[in-house]
C-alpha cells in the first residue's frame, strides 16, 4: 500500500497555555524562542502507544489502599470519560494521576514543604479508561501548598493528570482543580490557560450521585482530547 | 454535531516523578536486544545549565517502518509486538537515555518517504505545555535529504538540530536545548 492519506487531528488554538508566561517564573529560561515549525500529521504523529491492562493492576486506582493503614484526610471518588473531540469514547487509554497528601505534602525528595508525610499515602494512581471512555480513582482530597514562585505563592489543591490517548497527537499532561477554591484566581500555572472558559474546563464538579453515603464524597471531570480533523460526515474515530 | 472544547494542557512540574517514571521505561527494548542503539543526550535551558526535572518520552516505528497493527496506520502494518514507547527521567546533570532499534523509513502515502525518525515530547516543569521534536540519524544522508520535515527546514543550522552525533557503535547522542544558542527545533503538532 503505497497510496493513502493520513485523516489529521484538529488543531485547537487558544487552547493551551502559551510556553512563555510572563506570572510563571520557571517558564522564564524554559520556553523556546524561536517559533514553533509546523509538523503535518504522517504516520508516526496519528498512531501512538497503546498501554492499557499490562502497565495497571485494579488496586492502582485505589489511592487509599496499598497501605498498612488509611491514609488522612477526606475520601473522594474521582470519576469521569475521556472523549475526543468529535465526542466519542477514548477507549482502553492509559490515565496516570499524581498529587499531594490531604496536608499539601508530595512524596518526593525535593518538596521541602514542612507539612508532613503520610505513611498511608503515596499519592499515585493508574487506570485504564473503559469502552465508555470512563475512568475511576478513589484517593483522598489534596491539599494547597506553598511555592517560590511569587511572595505568599500557593498551589491551588490539584490532581495531576497524564493520558496517552490513542495517537501522539492525543498526548495530554494536566491538572485538574476542585469547585470553589478560593486560590484559583491568583494561581500563574491555572491562569495561563488564556481562555477563561477553558480555565473553568479544568474544575471538577462535585457530584452528590457519584457520592457515596458514608463513605466518599464525589467528584466528576470529563477529559477531551484532540480528535480528528471535522469532515463533512463528521464521522466517528477510527475504531 | 458540535465540537467538544479540547482540556487545555498544564505543566507536567517537579513531582512527576513520583508517577510517571517506571522501571522499563527507557527500555523500548531490553537492554542486549540484538540490534539495540543507545539515544541519549541532555537536555539544558536558555542559560545552558541542565534541566534536572525533565521528562523525555519518545514514539517511533518498528525497524520495518511498522506500527504493529495501530488502528491509526491506514496500512495496519506490523505485528512485531514492538512497544514503540520509551520515557525517561533526566537525572542531575540534564540527562536521559534511551535504548531502542532503530525506526523504518516510513511512507508519506503520496510517493514521498519520511526517513528514519522518532517523534519526542518533553514535558518539565516551567513548560505549561510538552514540547515536541524529532530525532533523525546522521548515517541517513540520502533519506534526511528527502524527508519533507527536514526540507521544511531552510536554515542548515536548525535542521541540523533534530539530527543525531554518533557516539560510539550504536550509539547515539541528542542534546535538547530548550531555548537559545543551538536551540533545538520544536514543532506545532
């Protein structure tokens, strides 16, 4: 097969924040400066790995298990679907999901905050989304913290998201952010998304159906990826 | 029907490695695979120093130019098997390593030929979204030189950004300067 044609992804624009943003201190020396080149989408762009059951075992959802103990804090379920564009299910995809502690503490060597540690908490998560395009994770609610950013900087309590997708033009590495967060409106990393609508995208809502009595409150987040390029049939993907 | 706004991306910042990191992760290939070439470099920002907090993740063909049935290849090409994925960490001093096989050529479906290449995403903190670029090989004068990526390059010294050093048998050195002097060519993918 040597003739064929490659259906490109759409190509949102104003969506992403842009790689220099003047309130984000790290993006100073990081952020190109030369213009980005335009890549077509061939082969290697529409395709991409497909990670599903092999790199998660059930309890990878479960943020509040694995341990001798629970972990502190407020249990949440955190739920929703991860579409693309045209509105279809992105089935079978790997989401892999860090964050802090329910006192703002990540487990790792470089957080310097004095809040403390969990022992019951390690704060990573996996799954595989469904042929719904649903994912699942019960974990507990994070917590604000400080950075050096600005004076008096805090993170806004968030749950970082990282999804494949089916192609790697689908790649998406995120945060997602809780209802009513009084931080949100002086956070540089939620506020350099330029589009206030698309700033609103990345809150969760809380969701009394997901919440389970006595057990877990619940929250909903729907993902939407890039999918492909509109035709006039607007057709579904390609599976 | 109507459009589903995209979720926009955030940056990846400076604990992802408490998730993202896995054990075979640079192993796109065992390491010993016969066949297997090293890629592997640094990555360093605008005032050179090294960037420590970096994630370096790499897609690339089969060494036949297969995608090992991807429903997304309109040829379907490919059951090797071959994971295709690499992501690695860079350690202190900006580094990261990769072991592969090396990509096909791959076919534009219009008579053109794309050489050998792997498709790169760098995410780290300070980058509010990843950044993508290429690797070609140097021993693929004749292939780079028809690649229509590369010839979309005019300026020699930005082309020549997105071609690999050999280092050594196998062996293969691509450094990322994320801006500046030698900054490496990024794409709007």
């Amino acid at each position: 097969m040597t003739e064929f044609t490659v259906r490109p992804y759409e190509r949102p624009r104003g969506v992403h924040p842009p790689y220099d943003f003047a309130g984000y201190r790290s993006s100073a020396l990081r952020a190109p400066r030369q213009p980005l080149v335009l890549l077509p989408h061939r082969l290697t762009e529409v395709t991409g790995p497909l990670l599903g059951a092999q790199r998660v075992t059930a309890v990878d959802a479960d943020l509040t298990a694995g341990h001798p103990g629970e972990p502190q804090g407020e249990r949440i379920i955190l739920t929703g679907r991860v579409l693309d564009s045209g509105g279809s299910p992105v089935r079978r995809a790997l989401v892999e999901i860090w964050q802090t502690n329910a006192a703002g503490r990540y487990r790792h060597v470089n957080d310097q905050h004095s809040a403390p540690l969990d022992p019951n908490f390690t704060g990573l998560g996996r799954c595989v989304s469904g042929d719904d395009g649903r994912y699942r994770f019960v974990t507990i609610k994070p917590g604000a913290y400080p950075w050096r950013n600005h004076p008096n900087a805090w993170r806004p309590a968030h749950v970082h998201f990282s999804l494949f997708g089916h192609a790697f033009t689908q790649r998406l590495v995120t945060q997602m952010y809780f209802p009513g967060d009084p931080l949100l409106p002086l956070d540089p990393v939620f506020n350099s998304v330029p589009d206030p609508a698309g700033r609103q995208r990345l809150i969760a809502s809380f969701d009394l159906a997901t919440t389970e009595p006595e057990w877990a409150l619940g929250y909903t987040w729907d993902i939407v990826l890039r999918g492909r390029e509109a035709t006039p049939f607007e057709g579904s993907d390609d599976e | 029907m109507s459009r589903l706004p995209v979720t926009p991306s955030q940056t990846v910042g400076p604990f992802f490695a408490i998730a993202l990191p896995w054990p075979d992760g640079p192993f796109v290939v065992p390491e010993g695979t016969p066949g297997a070439i090293t890629i592997s470099g640094r990555v360093t920002d605008g005032a050179g120093e090294p960037v420590p907090d970096a994630l370096v993740e790499v897609w690339q063909a089969d060494p036949d130019g297969g995608f090992n049935g991807h429903p997304g290849d309109p040829r379907r090409t490919g059951t090797s098997g071959f994971r295709g994925f690499g992501r690695c960490p860079t350690g202190a001093d900006g580094g990261y390593r990769i072991v592969t096989l090396r990509p096909g050529a791959l076919p534009c479906g219009d008579g053109r030929t794309e050489a050998p290449h792997l498709d790169v995403s760098v995410f780290a903190r300070g980058l509010l979204d990843r950044l993508v670029t290429r690797i070609y090989f140097p021993d693929e004068e004749g292939a780079n030189a028809a690649d229509p990526v590369l010839q979309s390059l005019s300026l020699r010294s930005r082309r020549d950004t997105l071609i690999a050093t050999a280092a050594g048998p196998g062996e293969f050195r691509f450094d990322i300067r994320l801006q500046g002097d030698g900054e490496t060519v990024f794409f709007d993918v």
